[in-house]
C-alpha cells in the first residue's frame, strides 16, 4: 500500500502543520515547509484549533501504524479463527474492520 500524503514526521506549530524534512528545494533552505493549517474564527477556539492541528500532525504516525498492526490482527484472528474462542477473536476482527476502514478514509479521492 503506496501512501500519496506527504511523508512524516509532521510536527504542529501553533495551528499550521509543517513536514519536518529540510526541502533543499524550498525558498529558505534548511527550513519545514507548511504542508497544512487550521483556521478559527469565533472566539474560543484557539484551543480546539491547536488540539485539531496537534491530531493532523500525527495522522502520519497513525497512518504507518495502521498499516504496520493490519497484517498482525490478520494472522493473528486467521490463528485463531477456528479455536472456537469467539471472545478472542471479535475484538480482532472489529479492529480489523476499524483499520480498514480508516485506510479506505485515507485512499478516497
């Protein structure tokens, strides 16, 4: 599974998300470029604003969990499966369910 994102690690200042790699081809070089910024208005977001751009910067991180943790729920409920053990295996397969979905969220167009 190809990512097309902008690869991390992504680091949030204040509300703007910048890719933490030096651009050797941005204006300023050894500087982040900017890839993303969350905008407020009304008074009294300040805080959910930073709280939604610390969660954007991590969504790399998340994302390479999700894609290193699929394949091990997948051998692991494919082990167990037909232990007959219904109560192990759910949970696993709900997670399973979960991360597939996040990765079809990540792959719309």
């Amino acid at each position: 599974m190809k990512a097309e994102h902008t690869p991390g690690p992504w680091k949030a200042h204040g509300t703007f998300i910048h890719d933490t790699r030096e651009h050797e081809l941005s204006q300023h070089p050894g500087k982040t470029m900017c890839i993303a910024g969350v905008t407020y208005n009304p008074p009294g977001w300040e805080t959910t604003a930073l709280a939604d751009a610390r969660l954007i910067a991590a969504a790399p991180d998340g994302y390479d969990f999700v894609v290193s943790a699929l394949p091990i729920l997948e051998q692991e409920l494919e082990s167990r499966e037909h232990s007959g053990d219904e109560a192990y295996c759910a949970p696993i397969r709900a997670l399973i369910e979960q991360a597939q979905a996040f990765l079809v969220k990540v792959q719309q167009h």
